[in-house]
C-alpha cells in the first residue's frame, strides 16, 4: 500500500464564514479553530470575501491579536466592497 501525502500551505476561508463574522459567535468560533490549527501547522490563512467595514475590523482585530499571517483579500461580484 502506498501512503497518501497531503501539502498544503494555506488554508483559505470560504466568504460564508466571514459575513457578518462580527454578529456570528459560531464562525468566530470556526475562525478560532482555523487559527490554531494554523498556527500549530505553521501555514498562512487567507480570508475571502470581506466586504464591509464591520468584518475588515473585526478581523484586523483578531490579526492583531492571534493571526499575524492571515491575508484580506476581497469578492469581485458584490457592489459593496472594502477598498
């Protein structure tokens, strides 16, 4: 049997998980797993999708705090955007 080998060297966060992320104690929750697990695996996070001031503060919040490598990245299909 040949074993199975899985890289990876970024976990990205699906933009479900992060709107409204600041109202959502369940994906703060999952955002907290995420950045344990990223930590202890040492791999960068990437955030999709955030597209309103509220959750670009709130997770500038938790960067501050627990995840100096998470990167913010934006969605290009709504009309509301962060710039």
């Amino acid at each position: 049997m040949v074993p199975i080998v899985i890289t990876a060297d970024e976990i990205k966060v699906d933009r479900s998980f992060i709107t409204d992320i600041h109202k959502r104690p369940r994906s703060q929750s999952i955002l907290k797993a995420i950045e344990s697990l990223s930590q202890a695996l040492g791999i960068t996070i990437i955030v999709e999708g955030v597209e309103t001031f509220e959750e670009l503060a709130y997770l500038r919040r938790r960067r501050a705090s627990a995840t100096p490598r998470a990167i913010i990245s934006r969605t290009r299909s709504r009309s509301k955007k962060v710039r």
